[in-house]
C-alpha cells in the first residue's frame, strides 16, 4: 500500500489518525509524571513541538514518542537507583548530542546501509508483534471491554465519516462514568493555569549526566538504530514514496527534538514505526494528524499542566491495549504482504523472532544472518560458474 498526498490535511480521519499513537505515549508520560515527579509543562511541551515541527517538515504522519527503554529503566529503577529527574534531563542531552553528531557525519546513513530490508522488515515484524503482546496483557485488565473495542475497529474500519479511534474515545468515557464516576467529577477542579517549563540544563550535576549516560542513554542507542532511524526510515518511504526521508534526516530531527527538548525539562524522544502503522491505522495519511496531537499537547502543557493526570485518568488501560494492538496487527501485517525468496524469508523472520525479544538484538542477529546468507548465496554462484565453464 502507498499514500500520495500533496499537503497537510485537518479533516476528521487526520483527527482520528492523531491519536492513534495513545497506547504507547500516554503510559509513559503516566510513568514519568506520577513515578519520576517530572514536570508536565516540560514533558508535554518537549513532545508538543516536535510533533508540530516533524508535521510540517515531513507532511507524513512522522511520529514523536517517548524512548521505550529509557523510559522503562527510568520507571522501573526508581527505588533501587538515584533515578532523579536530572538522570533523564541528561539522557536527553547525551541522546541528542550523540544523533545530532551521527546524522551531521553520515554515520546513520552508513550503518543504515548495512541493513538489507528483509533485516528492517524483520525488526518492523517483531516490533508489530510485541505491541500486540504488550496490547493484549492491558486489554486482559478489562477484557469485555478490550473485545468490545475490536469489535467496533473491525465494523467502523471502512467507514471514513466517523473513524474507529472516536468510537473506542467514546466507548472509554462510557465506560469510565459507568464504573469510576469519581472520574468524571474530578474534572470539574481542572482550570487553566498559564505557565512555562523552566530551564533544565542548569540543574543537571555531573553525576547525575554520566549516570544517564550509562544507565539510560547508551542501551537505547541501538533501539533507536533499529526501529527509530532505518525503522521508521522504511515504513514511511514504504508508505509515502513520494516523502522519502533519509536515515541522515532522521538521525538529525531525532538530535535536534532531543537537544531542544532536554533543555525544557523533556524526556529523551524518538520516532518509532510502530507510532507511524499507530496513526495510520486509524486514518492518518498527512502530517496534519500529528499537527494536532502536539497543538493539544502544547495546549495542555502551558494551561492545564496541573491536571493532565486527572484527564490522561479518563481513558481505561484495556483501550490504550486496544490501540496498541491493533497498531501492531498494521505494522506486523504490511511486512508478510511481499513477495520473497526462502532465504530472504528465512532472514526476515530470524530477524522478528528475536526483535519480539529485544530490538537490538534482533537487528544483531539480523545483520549476522543476512551475513551469512550473502557468503552462502556467493559460494553457490562460484560453484555454478565452475560448473557452467570446466575450463575455470
């Protein structure tokens, strides 16, 4: 499948389309604000700009969302660590500096050449079908629900006036006024308060930047390789052949957002295939979608920063696992729907077998396959050319 569009669109499927990333963003925004103690006005304008910034330069839907083992380190280690909002202020900063340098280089667009597309496709596959797993353990959580949310993507997914994602929004308030009414009331105490993120640099202490750097910065660097340069780098010019991107473009926006956004109090940001199959799943063909995601986000950033807890609280987990699944049955589903040759099958699923795992390890496993198939493939044409001429 591939998407011609000439400029940005605002209508009501790029609206759709713009929260088709919820699944993965909201629980790790949830993370950073209530376990972390980070500062919403600096997260949440961190990913409002970038998204506004990326809609316009790329006019796809070119995701932002929140680095997965950054943010899952960053959670998860919080009792056992000196996790403190500094560690990921410069995570950020050493992120940033680091894609800014590979993209200024040429350093992203020499290792992306190292990876044939069956590896690419493998690790798009194996992202696919973890956030199908990851889906499914939230949706397990409120089961009727999550099956109810199916039901209507899979009725509404051909019906362009009103996309599938409004449904399971109303579906989800529905929901939580039936079973948390204490919910809905609570939104009477949100009011608009104007304010701005503070400059965070500043308060970052050498320790606390060398622990991110150790701890946070440098195991998602080849995450990011894999699925938020050459990933996200494929499905879009899969997609959008007529905006082709470079894996040097990427690597810069991915440095550029990093640097502006730790220096705000954001945190450590990537572009993601899973985040593109995520808004186009639910109508998303222009930037426009992902416009409106982060004018929302720069919004509730500068006047409803105290309450963004209160109105993420509205939308049940099994919806968020709703959406996740079915934005990992879209990136999952478009890498089988080619034509291949067996050892070109044999690579690509290799790859995602391991890419469910780990990311990292499957492009590392990827790239030793495609290795050794490429030496297989050369000593069969010596053998072939000997047998064709004796003489040799």
């Amino acid at each position: 499948m591939t998407i011609a569009v000439a400029r940005n669109r605002y209508d009501a499927s790029e609206w759709a389309g713009a929260f088709g990333d919820l699944g993965t963003l909201l629980p790790f925004v949830i993370a950073y604000l209530g376990i972390l103690k980070l500062d919403a006005a600096g997260v949440l304008l961190g990913f409002g700009v970038s998204m506004i910034v990326c809609g316009w330069y790329y006019k796809t839907p070119f995701p932002v969302q929140p680095m997965k083992a950054v943010g899952a380190v960053a959670s998860a280690q919080v009792a056992n660590m000196a996790m403190t909002p500094g560690v990921v202020y410069g995570a950020g900063l050493v992120t940033g500096l680091f894609w800014l340098l590979a993209g200024a280089t040429g350093m992203a667009e020499r290792l992306g050449r190292w990876v044939s597309r069956p590896v690419a496709q493998g690790v798009m596959l194996g992202l696919g079908v973890a956030l199908m797993l990851q889906g499914a353990q939230l949706m397990r959580q409120q089961w009727l629900l999550a099956v109810v949310g199916l039901a209507l993507v899979g009725a509404l997914a051909r019906v362009r006036r009103f996309p599938s994602l409004f449904a399971l929004l109303l579906l989800g308030l529905g929901w939580t006024w039936q079973q948390r009414p204490d919910a809905l009331a609570a939104l009477s105490s949100v009011g608009f308060e104007w304010r701005w993120p503070t400059f965070a640099w500043p308060a970052i202490s050498a320790h606390e930047l060398l622990v991110g750097t150790v701890l946070l910065a440098l195991p998602q660097a080849p995450l990011t390789l894999g699925n938020a340069i050459i990933g996200v780098r494929t499905e879009n010019n899969r997609l959008f052949p007529h905006r082709s991107v470079t894996d040097r473009t990427v690597a810069l926006s991915t440095g550029c957002m990093n640097l502006f956004g730790s220096a705000l109090g954001a945190v450590p940001m990537c572009h993601g295939a899973g985040g593109m199959a995520g808004h186009v799943a639910f109508g998303a063909r222009t930037g426009g979608s992902v416009i409106i995601l982060g004018t929302l986000l720069l919004v509730l950033a500068l006047g409803f920063s105290g309450s963004v807890m209160t109105l993420f609280g509205l939308v049940p987990t099994a919806l968020l696992g709703t959406i996740l699944f079915v934005t990992g049955w879209q990136l999952g589903a478009a890498q089988i729907r080619q034509t291949r040759d067996a050892g070109e099958w044999l690579l690509l699923l290799g790859t995602a077998a391991l890419s469910v795992w780990n990311v990292a390890v499957g492009l590392a496993a990827g790239l030793v396959l495609q290795r050794l198939l490429q030496r297989s493939r050369r000593r069969a044409q010596t053998r072939s050319s000997a047998a064709a001429d004796p003489k040799a």
